[in-house]
C-alpha cells in the first residue's frame, strides 16, 4: 500500500471515530486550547502506532487505548510547555454547539466525570460507550473482574454525588 | 440517578454527535506528518546536543587526566569530574532511551506506570545534576583553571581556602535542602506527584474484591444491554 493510501485509509479510519477523540478531548481538558492541542497529540500518537494496529482489534478499542493513554498523560503534564500547535484559527475538531443542546442527565454526566481522577475517568468512558468488562479490561491493563467491581464502584459514587431522582 | 439509566441518555446523545463533529482532514494530516517529525526532531536533537556535550567533556577530562597523571592534586578532582560527566551521559541516554520504547499501543495501567517511572528519573536526574553542581563546583574551579589557564588554584589560595569552599558547598546544599523544606513546601511536589501516582496506578491494577452488597448488585453485563 502506497503513504498516500495508508494515511487516507487512516484518517477515513480516524473520522469514523472522531467522537472518541471528542469524548476523550472533553473529559480531560477545560480549557478549549487545551483541547485542540491534546487532540493533535493523540493523533499523532495514532499516526505513530497506525503500523502496529492488529486488524484483529477493533479500531475503537485500539483508539481508545492511545487516546486515553495520552490523555492521561497531558493530564498529568505538571507544566505546559510550549507545543508546536499548527494553526491558530483552524480546529481539529470543528463542533457545532452541542452543549447548549445536551441533555440535562449527559450535562451531569460530563459534570461527574470531570470531577474523576484520569484512571476512573478512563472506566467510567469506556463503559459509558458501551465496552464490555473485557475490552476495558484490556484497554485498562486489569483483570476483568477487578474492571467489573470498580465499575459496581463507579456506580456507587455517581450514586452518591449526584444522589438519587 | 443511575448509572445504567444515564447510559442510555448517553448513547442517544452520542448518535447525535455525529452530526455536530466535523473532522479538519487537511489538518489532520499536516498534524500527524509535521508534528509527528517536529517532536522526533527535537528529541534527536536533545540526544546529540547533549551526547556531543557530555563526550566532548569527557574527552577532554580524560586527556588533562593523562596529562597530569603524576599530579593527584590535580588528577583526583579530574576524574571525580569526569566520572560525573559518563553518570550524566548514561542517564541522559537511559532516559531517551526509556522514552522511545514507550509504545501507547499498550494497556493505560503499563504504560502510564513507564511514564511515571521515566518522569521520577527525570526528576531524580535534575536533582542529582544539582547536588552535583554544589559539590562539585571546587573540583571544576580546579581543573579549569589549570586546563584552560595553568593556573594552580592550590597555589594561588591557601588550603585553608579551597577546604573551606568545599564545606561552603556541603553547607550550601544542607542549607537549600533545609530552606526548600521549610519554606517551599510544594518544591517536593513533583517527586511526590509521581510516586504519588505510581502509587495509585498499583492500587488500580490490583484486584478489588467484591463487597457483600456489589456481589449482590453484579451482573453480567454485555454492550448490548
């Protein structure tokens, strides 16, 4: 396969699942700036792993595993330096205002979720998309039964914090 | 408010976006080839700059060694400084090295464990360099001005001097560790963050068990619910 052929094969890839790189963008950064920037960061962490994708795996979960790793990581980043950001007026991700249109419940969702440390906000996405306990076991590096209980945990402090209706 | 009920609400709002996301391709792709060569080249050149530094420090401690190898008022602060410089190079090397074979391809738990690891070396490496850099300052002042001028410092200053620069340096790095404990206590943070997290991460990794009442709560559950 020709360079042309793969990067257009991985960004039709990219675009079929560019609502992971939003969730994932959303959940970790506040600050809109930041959010384009962690977004260039996972995609071109993608780019770099592109070649080792196990077609065996689905694409989602493999994009979950980078996007989340480096998000984390972004999270974690004790001062921003100054990064290469291409561009200052064009966005990655061009998004129509959807959070005036949120629902109240996914509104409280993003609100919960925020207030999470990066490894449970990387479950609670996860299993919020829909994963079952072994994808997130293995997006996550645990056992499966250790990702079911701290699911039965997560649910428990949504619980909690948000209380019941 | 449930979890599971708040899921459904989710999805329905994740069909939605869909529509509201659009994907910048052409940005895409100048992200992924520039960046992507912008961030391999400032770590090569991170790695050659320093490389080139640490070597070229090494060689010549090693050639004023050889040359005054008959002198240890002048040999001995040569080689602790030259010792310094091949610790400084292999760490530097260890470090790019651990960060190359960092692949994200791999589980958060792994990876994000190499990351903290490569961070707390990153610190413990900084640290190092400046307890270096106060105890080692006399033995440099020394071997520069011999190598450079052929001047003798031991000559120029009394004993008494040079013995007392060096206690300055001890007393200098007691006195900062000190002050930075009293006075700043976030200077520990970042050396705390990390094992701080690394912590976390290994209570993460390990297996819960379950509570009467979650045992009772579980399921089996399938995305298709």
């Amino acid at each position: 396969m020709t360079t042309a052929a793969v990067q257009d094969r991985f960004q039709t890839l990219v675009e079929e699942h560019k609502k992971i790189l939003y969730k994932v963008c959303n959940s970790y950064c506040k600050n809109p700036g930041d959010r384009d920037d962690l977004a260039q960061e996972i995609i071109v962490q993608l780019w770099r792993s592109f070649g080792a994708f196990d077609q065996r795996v689905r694409f989602s979960t493999w994009m979950y595993r980078i996007a989340l790793n480096v998000a984390i990581s972004f999270y974690r980043r004790e001062s921003v330096r100054s990064r290469h950001v291409i561009s200052g007026d064009e966005h990655l991700l061009e998004v129509a205002d959807e959070t005036a249109s949120r629902p109240e419940e996914v509104r409280v969702l993003y609100q919960w979720i925020e207030r999470l440390d990066p490894l449970n906000k990387a479950l609670a996405l996860l299993y919020l998309d829909g994963n079952n306990y072994q994808e997130i076991a293995d997006v996550l590096g645990i056992s499966e039964t250790n990702a079911a209980t701290k699911i039965s945990r997560l649910k428990q402090t949504l619980r909690q914090e948000v209380g019941a209706k | 408010m449930e979890l599971d009920e708040l899921k459904g609400k989710w999805a329905e709002h994740d069909r939605k976006l869909d529509l509201s996301i659009r994907l910048n391709r052409q940005l895409m792709l100048e992200t992924y080839t520039k960046r992507a060569k912008f961030a391999l080249w400032r770590l090569a050149a991170v790695l050659a700059l320093g490389s080139i530094t640490l070597l070229a420090v090494i060689v010549w401690l090693g050639a004023f060694t050889a040359k005054y190898w008959a002198t240890p008022k002048f040999t001995i602060p040569a080689i602790l400084l030259d010792l310094a410089a091949i610790a400084a190079l292999v760490a530097l090397n260890a470090q790019i090295g651990m960060a190359l074979k960092i692949d994200y391809n791999q589980p958060i738990a792994a990876i994000q464990k190499r990351l903290e690891k490569l961070r707390l070396f990153r610190i413990r490496y900084i640290q190092a360099i400046l307890v270096s850099a106060a105890l080692l300052w006399m033995p440099s002042f020394i071997v520069a001005l011999k190598g450079f001028f052929d001047a003798d410092v031991y000559r120029l200053f009394a004993t008494a001097w040079i013995v007392t620069n060096v206690a300055f340096g001890f007393a200098v790095l007691v006195l900062g560790i000190w002050l930075s404990k009293k006075y700043l206590p976030g200077a520990g943070y970042n050396l705390n963050a990390a094992t701080g997290f690394l912590a976390t991460l290994a209570e993460f990794e390990q297996d819960a068990s379950y509570s009467s009442q979650e045992r009772s709560s579980m399921r089996a559950y399938s995305p298709e619910e």
